[in-house]
C-alpha cells in the first residue's frame, strides 16, 4: 500500500497525517495564523517519528481548498515544494470532501452538506452521499450567499462545517431539512490521507507544477489600502 503525506492548513486547523501500510498517524492542531511556522516543523517530526525521508514516500496529499485564500496557499506550497524535491506527485483533496467523511465516521451518517465560512458573508458547500464508505459528490462545490443556498433532493440532511454560522440567513426549506449543524468539524489531514489513497490508487496523481488551490471565487472584493485611500481623495 502506498506511503502518502497530507498536510492541510485550509482553517485554522493545521494538520499533518502520514499513511504507512493503511496505518494513519496524524498531527492535528487549531493554531490560528501560526501554519507558516508550524506546518514544515510538524511535517519533519511526524516523518522522524516513522523513521522516514520524504523520498520513501509514494506520494504528498493536500488540502486544496475551498478555504482561507492564505492557507490553502500555505498548503499547496509546501506539497509542492516537498514534491519537487523527491519527485513524486501530489494529490489535491477537496476540503469539503474531508469535512464530510469526518463527519460520516464521528456522527454514523450519510447524507452531509459541508460547509466553510468563505467570509463576506458568504459560504462554500456541497452535497455528499456516502457511498462504499467514500463520500461521493451530489453537486458541484460552489461558493454562495447563505439565502440562495438549494439542498439536493431528498429528506434530512447532517448540517457540517463552519459555514452554518449563517444558518438563520437561510430559506425556512434548508433550515428544516437540516436542523442543528455541527459547526467544529473540520477538514483534516488523516481523512485526506485515506481520499489520497483512493486516488491514488485511481492513478489520479499530478506533477507538482501542476497543483493549484481552488479558490472558487474568481475576484475579490477587497481593496488594497493605497487603493482605498486614492479612492478616499
């Protein structure tokens, strides 16, 4: 079985997990803008720990978003960078994707709309119906304003992930299907570590320059301060 490395540092989660012969180990931290310190520190202690070089490794996973711009940014330039160096391939993982296997293995459910806070009062989310243990993708993920979110059909939903801080903005329709989110689930790396192996098995690996974060938004409302004070004059 392959040996793979995930990292992901999409929240203010950090975490790093490593998967040797189905046995996963992981580091999982809530340290809110420390991960440019943290991340390759905690990497080199979980790989020390196994007794491993980065080049004994199959593959590097990592959370490739939706998320905070910055950290999955964070993310993906460290799994390209340890990548490059061993020449092995990457894998992205869907955050949202994570969130809804940890909550499918914590909560014994299987039908999850996870979410994230995408900020500007706005949320990320997708539908996931568990399948072979897997979570499997109803939707596209999309970026949204809380009234306009549209829940496949079907009966009740498990409500995941951060984004359902803005519950009570959405349709009567979406807050009954859903009744009480569970706002702390996080993405993680040991979950990604068991999609990467999926994929990797599917022979869906890439080469390092082509990993990329997925942003889902395509511009961004906010200015720069000198360009807020050229506007002000």
């Amino acid at each position: 079985m392959a040996k793979i490395l995930a990292l992901d540092t999409s929240t203010d989660a950090c975490s790093v997990a490593l998967s040797i012969d189905g046995e996963i180990q992981e580091d999982f931290r809530i340290i809110p803008r420390q991960h440019t310190r943290q991340l390759l520190p905690m990497v080199d202690e979980m790989l020390t720990a196994a007794g491993l070089k980065v080049t004994q490794l199959d593959a590097i996973a990592f959370g490739r978003g939706p998320g905070s711009f910055a950290g999955i940014r964070i993310a993906t330039g460290a799994a390209q960078g340890l990548a490059f160096a061993a020449e092995l391939p990457v894998i992205p993982v869907s955050t949202l994707a994570a969130i809804a296997l940890n909550a499918a293995r914590e909560y014994n459910v299987d039908r999850i709309i996870s979410t994230l806070d995408a900020r500007m009062n706005e949320l990320y989310s997708c539908a996931y119906q568990m399948r072979d243990g897997l979570p499997v993708a109803l939707v596209n993920e999309t970026v949204s304003a809380p009234g306009s979110i549209i829940l496949p059909d079907g009966e009740r939903w498990f409500a995941a992930g951060k984004g359902w801080v803005y519950l009570d903005n959405m349709s009567a329709e979406v807050q009954q299907a859903v009744g009480t989110p569970v706002l702390d689930i996080y993405p993680s790396a040991g979950v990604m570590c068991e999609l990467a192996l999926e994929a990797f098995d599917r022979g869906e690996g890439i080469s390092a320059e082509l990993a990329q974060p997925v942003y889902l938004r395509d511009t961004i409302s906010w200015k720069k301060i000198s360009e807020q004070k050229k506007k002000g004059q």
